[in-house]
C-alpha cells in the first residue's frame, strides 16, 4: 500500500499550488500563497492525479505499512 505526501524541501512555497484544484476530492489544501500544501488523508483516494500533474514533484508516494 501507498499514501501520498508533500514533500515540503521540493515546493517553491511561492504561489497559490495549481494542484489544490486537480484534486478531485478537495483533499489538497493550501492555507496561504506562501506555504505548502496540505493533504486530508480522510478524503485523499491516492488517486495519484496531484503526483502526476505537480511540476515540481514535491507530491510523492510512500509505502505505508500494510497492517
């Protein structure tokens, strides 16, 4: 299994993230311009669309323990 994550050092910080609207669910949140998004692991489907579209490549999977 896998999560998805923001991996903070990869995002400029410096613009509203376009990711925020390909979401399908809504599950991307950023709280200002100049900070990194965030993402609600209760509605994130791990659908892999911001991973995919990010430019920067700061979305990233990780392996989460299948237990």
């Amino acid at each position: 299994m896998h999560t998805i994550v923001v991996e903070e050092s990869r995002c400029p910080q410096n613009h509203p993230c376009p990711v925020v609207s390909y979401c399908p669910t809504g599950a991307i949140k950023q709280k200002a311009w100049n900070s990194a998004p965030t993402i609600d692991k209760e509605n994130c489907l791990n659908c892999g669309r911001c991973v995919n579209f990010c430019g920067y490549g700061a979305f990233q999977y990780r392996a989460t323990d299948a237990r």
